[in-house]
C-alpha cells in the first residue's frame, strides 16, 4: 500500500481560500481599529483645544470662535484634499457682520481674523443619528441642538464663542445650557466607535464620552 502525502490540488485550493477569508477579515479588524483609534485621538485633541480656549481668550483679552464643519467626503480626505475632510477652525475677534451660515472655508478670515485649522483623520464625520445623550450633569444638553447647528448644502456646521471675559457660549442663540454633538468613523459598520463632545456653557466645562 502507498500512503498519500502531502495535499491534493482541490485540497490546497481550500486551504487556500479559507486563508485569504481569514486575511480579509483580519484586515477589514484592523482597519476598524486604527479608524477608531484616529477617532479618539482627534475627539481627545478637539477637547484639549476647546478646554484651552477659554483661558487664552481672557489672557489675550479677544473673542475666539471655533466653528466646526462636517467634511464634503471624510472618506477621500487626506492631506492634499483637506476640503473634503471635516475641519474645525479658530477665529479671533469676529465683527458684527460675521455669521455661521456666511463662514466660508475657503476664505476663513472673512470678517474675522483667521488663527488655525485642523483637519481631522479620513473618515472622520459628524454623527447626527446618534441616540445617546452626554453623561450627567450634562444629560440636559442635546445632541446637534438645531437652534445652534446650520446645515449648508446638505452638511452641518457650528461654531462656539470663548469671550474675553471667561463666558462660553455657541453662536446662534442665547441661553442655552450648551453644545453636545457626536462623531464617528462609519454611520454604517457596527465595529464603528461614536464619540460624543460636550461643552457647558457659560463655564464651558468639556467632556468627551462614547455613545452609540
């Protein structure tokens, strides 16, 4: 009798197949993980820039805005397209002829003096189908509160005040307790994070939390 070796051809066609299955899955695991954790870092930054602001604005003794806008397609930016990435800006001393609706990316020192932008990873988008609500004492403020937020050709946008004498607030409306809005990598795939960013207004406290 002769003892069969090693593999037939429909054998290692199999084994074949259920490798590239494995790596396929494997690599899909990773990508969602490095998406999320772009996420975290970008949602961590933004708070530290928010939770800075506030204190910058009463030791320069000027206004400062950070108006943020969701990305035209987060899913093709990249350094050299950062108009499709969601971004966030700072301004100093906007005039009274300054408005959410009217900011323009393109020209971001219209009617304010232009400091800084960030564009924030690839696929990074606002999340406005988020359900959750922030972590208390701040359960109170909504998600996406539409008398703060504007929506211009189909993408939303808001913009936070940090006055020089150390009051918070958002651009839109007075008397609100504050800004909550929420982040994510995919509005489709449930391996997708969703981080949530609060700003209590008129102390402007700051919390970042994850919600879904």
């Amino acid at each position: 009798m002769h003892r069969r070796h090693g593999f037939t051809l429909i054998e290692l066609m199999v084994v074949l197949a259920i490798v590239a299955i494995l790596a396929g899955v494997a690599f899909g695991v990773s990508q969602a993980a490095q998406s999320n954790a772009n996420l975290g870092s970008a949602t961590f930054e933004l708070a530290l820039k928010l939770s800075g602001l506030k204190a910058q604005a009463i030791s320069d003794q000027d206004d400062y805005l950070v108006v943020l806008l969701d990305g035209t397609d987060p899913a093709a930016c990249s350094a050299f397209v950062q108009g499709r990435c969601t971004r966030y800006y700072v301004l100093r001393n906007p005039n009274a002829s300054w408005t959410l609706a009217g900011f323009n990316p393109t020209s971001p020192g219209t009617n304010a003096a232009y400091v800084d932008h960030v564009a924030m990873p690839r696929g990074v988008r606002l999340y406005p189908g988020v359900t959750g609500v922030p972590p208390a004492p701040f359960a109170a403020i909504p998600m996406f509160d539409s008398a703060l937020t504007a929506t211009i050709a189909g993408k939303r946008r808001f913009a936070i005040r940090f006055g020089r004498d150390g009051t918070v607030s958002a651009e839109g409306a007075t008397g609100k307790p504050g800004y909550a809005f929420a982040l994510t990598t995919s509005v489709d795939s449930p391996a997708a994070d969703r981080r949530g960013l609060v700003v209590a207004f008129p102390a402007g406290i700051v919390r970042t939390f994850v919600t879904n």
